[in-house]
C-alpha cells in the first residue's frame, strides 16, 4: 500500500514541478486524520520557493486513484484514506508464502561478518547478541532480493593465540603437580582444563593452535545450535600467510603522498588527523593491517555490500580500516560498520559478571540451555543494535503475556488451533468470498495492520535492523488477542465465519513467518 502512495505521489510532483524528491511515508498519530501521512510538500518547499500548504493543495489538486479514498492537507502534509475494497485486496495476497517479499535488493551481493570471536574460549552471551542480529539481518535481506553470503573471521593469529597455547601449558603442569602462578594475560576457564587433559599425554608441537582449532569446533558446534550456519569461515592466519598484509603494505607505500611514515622502528598510518602503528618495532602487525588485508580479500570477492557487526572494542579501528580501503580504491559507501552494544545479563536484581580469562561467564549454550533458543533469539531482537541491553533472564522463562516471545507464539498456536478446529467441522479457512462483510473494529485494527509487514521488512532491511520486526509481531499479536477475546467466531454469526477465518490465516502467516526470519519457531501448539 505504502509503494502505491509513493508511486501516486511522485508521479504528480514529476508531472507538476519537473523534480524527485524521496519524502517519507508515515502512519498518522490519530487515525481519524487517515491511514499515511506524506511530508513531500515540506521537502519542496524550499526548491520551489512556495509554502508546504500551496504545495500540497497543488498536489491535493491531481489526485486521482483507485486505491484513495480521500485525501487531505493540515499543516503541509498529505494525508490519505485508503478505500476498503484496497484494503481487501491487500488482504487477499497475505496468505500466499511469498508475502512481504519485496525487491530492494534487486539482487546485490552482500557479505555479512559477524560474530568473529577470537577461538579462545566459548561463546558468551556477549556474542550472542551479534549472532542473532547478523542472522536475522541476512534473512530479512534475502526476503528482500539481496543475495546474502554469511562469514565468521578467525581471529587465529598474534599474541592471544600465544597466550591461549601457554594457558594449557601452564595447565598441564598444574595437572602433573606442579605450583602454577598463572599471569594475567593467560586464560583460567574449566574448558582449559578440559582440553589441557585431553592433550597432557600427547605430543603436541603447537598447544595455542591445537587448543584454538578445538575452541573453534565448539563455536561453530554452538552456533548451530542457535540456528546460526556460516558460508565461509576465513583465517587470518592463512590471509597473513598468503602474503596479503605485504601487499596491502606495499600498495600503500606506492601512493602519493605515501600516508605510511617510518618512525623510531615503527611503521605509522598518517594521513587525516590521527595516527596509528601499523607495524610495531619488533616487526609484528597491529590488528589492522591483516583486517584491511581482510576486507580487501571480501571486495576482491566481488561483493557489491560489506557489513561488517563489531562489538564497541574494535570501534576505535574502524577511521583507519575505512581510509586504507579508500586510498586503495575501495568506495567507503560500500563498507558498513555497524557496532553491537554491550549485553548486560540480569538475574532478579543480580547483574551477572563475565570474565572470559578468569572463567566468570555465562556461554551461550547455558543461556540456551537455561531459556531456550526461541528466547535468546528473540529477547536479543527487541532492541536496536546500537542500544545497550539487559537480558532478563527470569522474564525470558516465564509462560505469560509479560514475556514477548511467549505471547506471539502464543497467538501463532491459539491461531493454529482455531483453524484446526475450523477445518474439522468443515470451515475453509482460505476463501476470499465477502469479506466486505467484515465491519467490526477488531477486526478492521487487523486488516490494516497486515500490509505493514512487507512495510516492515522494508524498513528493517533498509536501516539493517530487526528490532522493527520483533515490535510489528507484537503489535499484531495484540491486536488478534483483542480481537479473538471480542470477536466469537466459529460460535458467532454463522455468515461471517469463513471472513474471520480468513482473517485469522491471514494473520497466521505474517506471524510464522515473522517468527521464521527472526530465528525462531512458530508451534502449533502450546
């Protein structure tokens, strides 16, 4: 409904002043003023040189469609009404599997890095937050027509490995008897203990990269079970190997003004206004150069979209990755960062602390474990990326409305049931015949809540966020109850059943497959 407006709108402004303009699309504060608002007429108003209210009665003027109702000014805005019979055809579509799919993407290429964490212990519920916005973004994407590739980065290199390797060592020696005095750079989790056990009595050449390889099995063992599968897995290890972090440096110097400055035995990255080492006195990279080396190993793939979710440590790099890319010839625009806030897990009142060197920490298995994958998924989607969050962990558990993924599979099964019922004493639950006999606000509340799926996804896959999805199914959900709990339906006026089972379908299927591209499951029953 919202494209139909768009293409109405621009088609007159083009017709009558010759220009483009993007304008936003809105639902109004007060539904009497209509069903969208359009601000088009503000954005003119300055090309033009006329008042937004001018404008939009010019506009006002050459309306003439099929799908309006009515249309209105106040105070500069268009506002419009939709016509029933619009309403219902919509309606009609919203039982098909393919509904909200839309052609955004028109087919990009887009690789999306996320989680990444170093493979020297578990995955904590620090990183789950990054799995289930980076899988839930790549499956709106898709529904989108965005050609979608998954990647995990192994950060398998450097001085952590070092430090992962000595830990067992250290470990091993513990194990045999011997007084350890641990430093504070090594790790102390119960999984160190296990692997150091499991290697103690064997001949190991590398303990750091024995223990990593194993840490890493489990990540990925961990993330399936989070519904979470990689296409690709990159070591940094094997893009240092390959000789690509020389190149990158070799690339760099070639330009001028070289923006790489020796100094005191260390190589520096200068151009804007900071500095950075990129090469430390010893010899050895900085965590940027192998990224940018990275990175351009994802361009070089032929990628027309990078999105890059990093947690709020690696924000500080990402001026410098950036900028290296761009002297190299790799367009900023096509490499988006977005930072991952922090989590911060609630137990009652207890704030739960994490420490993955000492051990202290919740991994994403025992949150599963604990709340289950719906849950995790779906708590872990309520809230916009950027914002830091509280996981409540008690909320999660409860069997009640308090609990938001409870209460849209809630509406899923009660849906279910009642078409099952339906179906058994002989209802269709799919016919399209008079629904304009449906005239109760309940019921209406719905009818025009359903087109803002294919709006939501839109939305969600233009501003790389699921939250907008998370609070459509909620939303939606709380208008069903309502209307199931006001509404008799297989009980009540016999001519109008099978319009509230067609209703009811209609909004199972936004539900389940709202549920589908966050992650998580629709039951049936519960």
């Amino acid at each position: 409904m919202r494209t139909k407006i768009r293409e109405i709108v621009k088609g007159i402004i083009k017709e009558l002043f010759d220009e483009e303009v993007e304008f936003d699309i809105q639902h109004p504060p007060d539904e009497k003023m209509g069903d969208y608002s359009v601000n088009a007429p503000f954005l003119l108003a300055n090309k033009l040189k006329k008042s937004p209210n001018d404008i939009a009665k010019t506009i006002l003027d050459e309306i003439d469609s099929e799908i309006i109702e009515s249309a209105s000014q106040i105070k500069g805005f268009i506002n419009f009404r939709i016509k029933k019979e619009s309403w219902l055809e919509e309606l009609t579509k919203s039982i098909t599997p393919d509904y909200g799919n839309g052609n955004l993407g028109e087919g990009k290429k887009v690789l999306i890095e996320f989680v990444s964490a170093n493979p020297t212990g578990p995955l904590t519920v620090a990183h789950a937050r990054s799995a289930a916005y980076g899988d839930s973004l790549a499956r709106v994407l898709e529904s989108q027509s965005y050609n979608v590739d998954r990647e995990y980065y192994i950060n398998d290199s450097g001085n952590q490995i070092k430090n992962l390797g000595d830990s067992v060592r250290l470990k091993i020696e513990e194990l045999k008897g011997k007084e350890i005095q641990y430093p504070p750079n090594t790790y102390q989790g119960e999984y160190i203990e296990q692997i150091a056990r499991e290697v103690m009595d064997k001949n190991i050449e590398d303990y750091g990269e024995f223990a990593g390889d194993r840490i890493l099995k489990t990540i990925n063992e961990t993330l399936k079970r989070l519904r979470i599968d990689f296409d690709e897995w990159v070591r940094e290890s094997k893009i240092i190997k390959e000789g690509k972090v020389e190149a990158i440096i070799t690339d760099l110097q070639k330009l001028k003004p070289n923006p790489l400055t020796e100094r005191e035995g260390a190589l520096w990255f200068t151009p804007g206004n900071r500095e950075r080492v990129f090469r430390r006195s010893d010899g050895s990279w900085t965590y940027i150069v192998p990224d940018i080396a990275y990175h351009r190993f994802k361009f070089e793939r032929g990628y027309d979209l990078l999105i890059d979710l990093l947690g709020p440590d690696h924000q500080d790099h990402v001026p410098e990755l950036k900028k290296s890319l761009s002297l190299l010839g790799y367009p900023e625009e096509k490499l988006e960062v977005k930072i991952i806030q922090w989590v911060t897990l609630k137990r009652g009142e207890e704030t739960v602390k994490m420490s993955k060197r000492q051990g202290s920490y919740i991994t994403i298995d025992e949150l599963v474990d604990e709340v289950g994958v719906d849950a995790a998924r779906f708590f872990y989607l309520l809230r916009k990326s950027s914002v830091p969050m509280d996981f409540d962990l008690e909320l999660a558990k409860e069997e009640s409305e308090r609990n938001p993924v409870y209460y849209v599979q809630y509406g899923h099964a009660r849906i279910s049931s009642l078409l099952e019922l339906a179906e058994e004493k002989g209802y269709s639950i799919d016919s399209k015949e008079n629904l304009l006999k449906l005239n109760k606000k309940e019921e209406w509340n719905l009818i025009k809540k359903i087109p803002e799926f294919t709006e939501t996804l839109e939305d969600s896959a233009r501003i790389r966020e699921s939250h907008l999805l998370t609070h459509y199914l909620l939303d939606i959900s709380k208008l069903y109850h309502n209307f199931y709990q006001n509404i008799r339906i297989l009980d009540g006026n016999k001519d109008l059943i099978p319009q509230r089972l067609f209703l009811s379908n209609a909004v199972r299927n936004v539900i389940r497959k709202g549920l589908k591209l966050l992650g998580v499951s629709a039951p049936e029953r519960m």
